[in-house]
C-alpha cells in the first residue's frame, strides 16, 4: 500500500488538511505549569520537515506505538513506564493535555516518549510503510452532529492511512463510550480491507483492555451514567 496522493486528503478551503479537532484553546497553564512546559516541551516536541522515521527518535526500541489524542495523558504515561523499550509519540493539540503530559514525563522520568502537537493526520502522512506496531485511538470526540461526521477521526482516509503504517499483524486499538462513534468505527473497520476484527467472543469488545487504567474520560462518562464502553481491538492483514 501507497501513501495516499495530496488529491486524497480532506482539505480545507485553504487547501491544508482538514483538522479533526474544532478548537485548540483551554485551560491557561499556572506559572509553574508553564515554566515547565517551556523547559521540557522543546526536548521532547516531534517537529515534521518531511518523512520521519520513528527509529530515529527511538533507536533501541522494540516496538513503536502512537496515541492519537492522549487528553491528559493518563494511559500514555502509564504504558511507557511499564514498557520502556517501547517507543511511544503521543498526539494532542490541546495545551492543557500537552502540559499534563510534560509534568508525568517529568515526574515519572519517561525517557520514551516523544510528543506531536499537530494534527496526527499529518504525523501519519510523514511516517514510512509498515513503521508502527501499534496504534490507539481512545475516547476520541464524537463530533455527534451531522454535519460534524466529517470530522471524525475514523474515516476511509484515515484508516487508509493507518493501514499503510502499522505493520502486518499489528493492531489498531479503538475506545469509546458513544455507541454511535463505535458503530461508526466498526462499519467502517468492515468495509476496510486491510482490516481484521476477530472477537474471541459475543460482546468481549465491552472488557477493557488487559492492565486497562479508566481515563478521566471514561470516568467522566461513568459519573454521568454512560457506563457502556467499547473496546475495540482491529487487526492489520
């Protein structure tokens, strides 16, 4: 599989790729939550210039997973430090996660884990053929309207994309607390090729995953009563 042509890719009048996030601002950081965040950020901050080779950011690693919108990085910071030889690149746009993130890499002493602060469509685009061996996607914004569905991370193109990427027999992890998002990604997922979804059995998609720690999001949607998740795991051919 080939990376998709620019003609491909959702754009903007503007003719850049479409973001699949509204807004970036939030919450201002504290004095000391930004300090920290200008001192650290530059080290760990992924700037594109082309193609990149994740090996390069991680040379010793065994494996290389991307978390596409992190939020406030809970279940980044605890996968990296139980697998150090992992390399992990953690996407999000929003400051408020970004500085989240700084302060576990910080506190923890995360020595694997580097950050994009873009679009993670763009970080897909930039990565070689077969590069990644896993990917999640977990609790990502539903976009509930309509007119909205466009910006739904899950879309042809992008699980085109993420075909292209993650090597064969990796796995694309989804997660999500909206039944309509989650029979969206599945609908989807089916009618992707490249694709595999093989359940061990009925409804096992709603058992976290193994060492599974609830994001504030899942426990967002538990306090508000939405206590059904999704957890879907999605195999590259």
């Amino acid at each position: 599989m080939t990376k998709s042509d620019d003609h491909q890719l959702p754009k903007t009048l503007s003719g850049e790729p479409r973001a699949f996030f509204g807004r970036r601002s939030g919450k201002k950081l504290h004095g000391g939550q930004q300090a920290e965040f200008d001192a650290t950020l530059p080290e760990l901050e992924i700037k594109l210039d082309g193609s990149l080779d994740p090996k390069t950011l991680f040379p010793q690693a065994e494996k290389i997973i991307v978390e596409i919108g992190y939020g406030g990085g809970e279940h980044l910071a605890l996968e990296a430090s139980r697998s150090p030889t992992t390399g992990y690149i953690g996407c999000e746009v929003f400051t408020g996660g970004i500085g989240k993130m700084v302060q576990a890499v910080n506190a923890q002493g995360l020595r694997n884990v580097r950050l994009y602060t873009d679009d993670a469509f763009k970080l897909l685009l930039a990565l070689p053929d077969a590069s990644l061996d896993e990917v999640y996607l977990l609790y990502p914004d539903p976009w509930p309207k309509t007119r909205h569905h466009k910006r739904r991370f899950v879309s042809p193109t992008t699980l085109s994309e993420l075909a292209r990427v993650i090597r064969p027999s990796g796995v694309f992890h989804f997660a999500s607390d909206i039944e309509d998002y989650a029979n969206w990604t599945l609908a989807h997922i089916l009618r992707a090729p490249a694709f595999s979804f093989e359940p061990r059995t009925p409804g096992d998609w709603h058992q976290p995953y193994p060492g599974w720690q609830a994001t504030r999001y899942e426990q967002k949607a538990r306090r508000e009563g939405r206590m059904v998740s999704f957890y879907f795991t999605f195999t590259r051919r």
